[in-house]
C-alpha cells in the first residue's frame, strides 16, 4: 500500500501551536508512507488540487488528512480522493485542531500528539478495504416494543406522518405504569 499524508496549517490555528513539517517529517517514516507533506489549507481549491496531483504522481492507494474535524470536511476530502480515481473510503481524516491545536499551547507536545494521531489514521487505513455504495428496497413500517406512555406516543407520531406502525406490548392492556395510576400529578386527572 502506498499511503500519502497532508498536514493542514489551517493558517495559523493549527501552525501556531503545532510543527506542521516536523509531523509530515515524522509521518514518512511511518509503516506504507510514500509521501508526506504540510499543506497551509488542504480543504482550500489549492490544497485540494495538490492532493489530488500527489496520489497521481506519488501513485498513492490512501490519503491521510489531518486538519480540522471531519464532521467539517470529511466529505470534502473524500470527494478530493475519489476526483483523483481513488475508492472513497480510502481516506482517514486526523483532527488535530479541536484535539491537539486549540487545546494546548506546548509546541513540542502538541507536535509529538499531532503526530500520534496521525500514525493512529496510518494504521487504520493500512488495515482498510475500499468499499461500495449499496442500495435496496425496505419495508418502510415501524416496530414499537412497549405500549406504555413512550410507546403509544411514538406509535401515533409515526402514523400521523403515514407509516404503518406495528405496536407490541406483553401485557393484556396497553398504557403501561401509567394506567395502574389512580389520578396524576398535578392536575389530579385520572390516569387513563
């Protein structure tokens, strides 16, 4: 496996308390590291661009990013990889701003923790397997356990929104400890 490894400045939020070039440094000795590169931002056109040179010059298999969190550009970064003729899910994604960059202020440990992560998404792309898009047909109704308050409550929202529901409960009557209740708090209403 030939796996490259971007690592974003993010301007200076990442580059101002972590040694973006000492962490590609130490990234390509890693285990399947062909390449390893620091990036001022990889989720920029630019950066893009420049991974998407470097799988097809560097002939790469997987790309490590390690940047901002992936709930912000996962999907960017896997739209880059697979522009570039790579599976998608050949990419792992290292958050080392909100982990590492914005919660500590020594340099050299954020960089040694930066490059810790970033060894972490190596050794998970290393064991992954590129997948594939499925799609099939579902039954579209809903299965509720319990016919108590909670239960009822779910059955009669899925409905109201057209799903068939199909509703189980054990005992002989439906609404759970609330029907065993005489009158309610604070309206002192009877229960059923």
């Amino acid at each position: 496996m030939r796996i490259g490894v971007f690592i974003c400045h993010c301007g200076s939020n990442i580059a101002g308390t972590v040694d973006c070039a000492k962490v590609a440094e130490l990234a390509r000795a890693f285990p399947d590291v062909a390449y390893a590169t620091d990036l001022m931002y990889s989720c920029a056109e630019p950066g893009q661009a420049a991974i998407e040179a470097a799988i097809h010059e560097h002939k790469l298999d997987g790309v490590v990013v390690a940047s901002c969190t992936p709930r912000m550009h996962e999907p960017t970064f896997r739209r880059t990889v697979e522009r570039a003729g790579l599976n998608r899910y050949m990419f792992e994604m290292a958050n080392i701003r909100e982990h590492v960059s914005w919660i500590g202020k020594d340099k050299e440990a954020n960089t040694n923790k930066a490059a810790e992560l970033v060894q972490i998404a190596v050794e998970k792309l290393r064991r992954d397997k590129p997948l594939a898009a499925k799609s099939f047909d579902i039954n579209k109704r809903v299965l509720i356990i319990g016919g108590g308050v909670a239960g009822i409550q779910a059955a009669l929202d899925c409905a109201d929104g057209g799903v068939p529901v199909v509703l189980v409960e054990r005992e002989a009557t439906i609404g759970g400890k609330m029907a065993k209740l005489d009158k309610t708090f604070p309206t002192v209403d009877c229960s059923a």
